[in-house]
C-alpha cells in the first residue's frame, strides 16, 4: 500500500487548525460538542461579491464551474462560526480531571463493544500499517463517540457555510480558511462527496475521526475499496486513513507501544534511552511487567509533582501529533489500553478521586436537570452541556473551585439536596 511522502505545509495545516480549535473546543475532542443554533437568515453585506471573485481562485485550482456553482451558487454564510470563535466554553480542568471525563465508563464500554464488531477491521490495519488498534479506537471514541449517528445528527451542520464564513470574513486566518474551503470544493470535484453529505464541525472537521478538507484530501485513502474516499458511513476509510496519518506525520513505528507508567525510585533522572537502560537505572513498569521492547528508545515525563511517572516512546507523540496537546495524547493512549484491558493508573494523581461509573453518571445528569440545572439528557456523556451545569449549580452551591468537573464530590452535594 502507496504511503506518500507529505510536505511541511501539509502537515501544519491540522496542527494550525487543532491550535485554534480543539484547544478552544471546536471539535470533538472529549465530547467537547457545540449546541445545535438557527442558522443566518440572510446573506451580509459583500458576501455575494465575495462568493462571485472567489469562484476564479477555485477554477484556478482545479475546480469545475459547475461544481463550485452547486457548492456555492445559492449559499449563505454561517454567521454563528464568529460567535462560537468568541465565546467557547471555559473550563479550568486539572489532569486528573481530564482523563477521567475522556477514559469515562461509557467510553470503556462502548469501544470494547465497538471492537467486537470490528474486529476484523482492526486485524487488517494492524497488519498493513502496524498501528495498534487501542490508539485508533481511543481517537475514534474521544472524537465522535465511535461514529454514534446522533452526534452527527444533533452536534453537525454543512461545513461548506462555515468555511465560506470563515473564508470570507475571519480576518486572523483567512488564507487558511480560503485553501480548506477549495480543499472542500476539490472533494466535491473528485466525486468523493456531496455538499450536503459534507457535515461537521463549526470549523470543517468531518467524519468518523474529524478530518479537516485537508486531511481528507491528502491523506485519506480508499480503504473499502468502493471508489470513493470518505470518512462518512463505513469506518474503514476514516481508520486506515488515521493509521496513513499517524505514520505519515505523526512518524508512528510499527508495532511499538505508546509507552508505560513507571516507578522511578526517586532519583531525578532525564533524557532519552532505551528500555533496557531505563531498567539499569532503577525505572520499573509500574505493573511489575518487563519492558518486551528492551532496545526501543524513550523518555521520562512526570506530568504532575507525584503524580504517575510514564516512559513515552516515538508513538506517543505519533499520537500528539494529532492533537498537539500532552494531555490529549495521554488520555488517548490510557483509553486505548483500558478498552484493551489494561487497568487504572497505579500512582494516583494528588488529590485526584476515581471516575464516576456510568450509572453515577447519568444520576448525576438526572439529579442536575431536577434540580433545574439542564444537562441536555441523563446518557451518561459529559460534555460542554453537562459541565455548564455542573459549574452552575457549584457556584450556586458555595463550591470552590467551580470548575464544571461533575465528580464524587458533586454528586454527594446533589445527594444531600443543596
């Protein structure tokens, strides 16, 4: 199977766009899922002059009149991107915190039953691109809860809207909204898609895995063999396609794992070796397991003061490079081993407490919209909805930090009926 070489340029424009989206909550990325709004009703003033001039830098690369007419012809700009750019949701959220809403009881579940009924899709990836099938699952899971409809359904819209909004008018990145709107319209080109098929987040990102015009175009690979590359329906495309990503960008090796918790002994130690002379130097796997890789080259991190130590190999940060956040790639790479089943952290956090069940979870969505604090439904997700409830009822509750984290602590103070 063809694995092109990918230049510099292509590989920034994820990166650039993860930057100023996921880390603001644009996307997917742990349920972080923006509320369905009414469109604009009206074009502003100067889109239809835009949209007009805009079909030259279309045609110019490779775009057909008669695609960009049905793409763009009657299209109006969706206004609500500049508000949504504005005012995403914050949350101050420790680590602890982060990991235990992403490697969540429904995640657990639901991958390990995805997994079943995939199974012999993830021995064909594994077997063509060597990328362990926790790590796809864990991205699968964290960015559109394993491709579940209702996500597409109630969290996406048409993305070309969004990207001629943004295209238009987003005066920070115009350029790079311009060249993922013509990447759009080349999909469209292709025969890959239609513009109503075209559905996802604010900023364009798509399908099963979230990918970015970009990304679809360049990257992804007819895996299913139909003729056509999609990240929509069948999930065969989306998942070679990630694994294509993780190896072409990410430099992910072959049958190696992300990595391990360790105990460290306490020395303060730094750098990059291999296994076998993590091990020489007093650095055990925290499961008492050996490394089965003695030869292959990592490095120490401890992300939090006495906290759990973990050695990170190359894939790791293969995974990173998919979201370039140290917190992301460890919940990714935890969540994959624990659908796999791997257990907790044996070094908890300072302060941390245990993840909510799934059943605990959905009285603590129950107790929260009783108590007329809306959660959007009791299903046991927590997202952007569920975490503004919570930050709501903790500031009305007198509790410090409210930091929108629906933990044991919340749900005894909802309990209690205060």
């Amino acid at each position: 199977m063809e694995r092109k070489s990918l230049s510099p340029t292509e590989h920034l424009t994820r990166r650039q766009m993860l930057l100023t989206g996921f880390r603001t909550g644009i996307g997917l990325a742990g349920a972080s899922l923006a509320p369905s709004l009414p469109a604009h009703a009206a074009a502003p003033a100067g889109f239809d002059e835009w949209r007009d001039r805009f079909r030259a830098r279309a045609l110019a690369r490779g775009v057909s009149d008669q695609t960009y007419t049905r793409a763009m012809g009657k299209i109006e700009p969706d206004m609500r991107v500049f508000t949504q750019i504005r005012s995403q949701p914050e949350f101050s959220e420790q680590l602890w915190q982060y990991i235990n809403r992403r490697v969540s009881d429904w995640r657990l579940a639901a991958g390990k039953q995805t997994l079943k009924q995939h199974t012999k899709l993830f021995d064909r990836i594994e077997k063509d691109f060597g990328v362990e099938r926790g790590t796809l699952l864990a991205l699968w899971g964290v960015e559109t809860a394993y491709g579940d409809p209702l996500v597409q359904k109630n969290h996406m819209r048409p993305v070309f809207p969004s990207l001629a909004a943004l295209a238009w008018n987003e005066p920070r990145r115009r350029a790079y909204w311009e060249t993922e709107l013509i990447n759009a319209l080349r999909i469209v080109e292709r025969g890959w898609s239609t513009p109503d098929e075209m559905r996802g987040s604010w900023a364009g990102a798509m399908g099963h895995t979230q990918w970015m015009p970009e990304v679809w175009l360049n990257v992804g690979i007819d895996y299913d063999n139909d003729g056509r590359v999609s990240p929509f329906g069948k999930p065969d495309d989306a998942l070679g396609s990630s694994a294509r990503y993780l190896i072409n960008r990410g430099k992910y090796r072959a049958n190696q794992h992300w990595g391990y918790e360790v105990k460290t002994g306490g020395g303060p130690i730094s750098g990059s070796r291999s296994y076998e002379k993590w091990a020489a130097a007093g650095v055990k796997r925290a499961d008492g397991q050996p490394f089965p890789q003695p030869n292959a080259t990592a490095q120490l991190w401890t992300p939090v003061p006495g906290g759990p130590s973990f050695l990170l190999g190359p894939n790791f940060y293969a995974v990173r490079s998919y979201n370039p956040s140290m917190n992301y790639a460890l919940a990714i790479v935890h969540l994959g081993d624990r659908i796999l089943g791997g257990g907790p952290f044996v070094q908890p956090f300072p302060g941390s407490e245990r993840a909510l069940t799934l059943a605990e979870v959905q009285e603590l969505q129950t107790r929260l919209t009783q108590s007329g604090f809306d959660t959007g439904g009791n299903d046991g997700r927590v997202g952007n909805q569920t975490m503004q409830a919570v930050k709501n009822f903790q500031m009305k509750a007198g509790i410090t930090p409210a930091d929108g984290y629906g933990g044991l602590k919340v749900l005894a103070r909802l309990r209690q009926g205060i």
